[in-house]
C-alpha cells in the first residue's frame, strides 16, 4: 500500500511541476512579446530606452 501511495504521490508532483513549467513558458513569452513591442515603438525623442530603470 505505501509503495501505490508513493508512486501516486510522485506522479501527482511531475504533473505539478509540468503544468507549473508549461504556465512559466507563457508568461516567458508573453513578457518577450511585450518587451519587443516596447522596443520597437518607444519615443523617438528619447535617449533609447522605453523603460525608466
């Protein structure tokens, strides 16, 4: 019974950390989306950068 529970356990954490990964990868990409929008259209009487830091 606690080998059953063990493997249970174990393939509730991977699909866990799966989904977790999966979320991360799109909120990568949604941030590198809006990071080169910002980059091609910042101000053009500025010093460069669209950013304040």
């Amino acid at each position: 019974m606690v080998p059953l529970l063990l493997v249970l356990l174990l393939v509730l954490i991977l699909v866990g950390a799966g989904f977790a990964v999966k979320i991360l990868w799109w909120i990568a990409i949604a941030v590198l989306i809006l990071w080169l929008i910002g980059f091609v259209a910042r101000p053009k009487g500025s010093s460069g950068r669209w950013y304040r830091w």
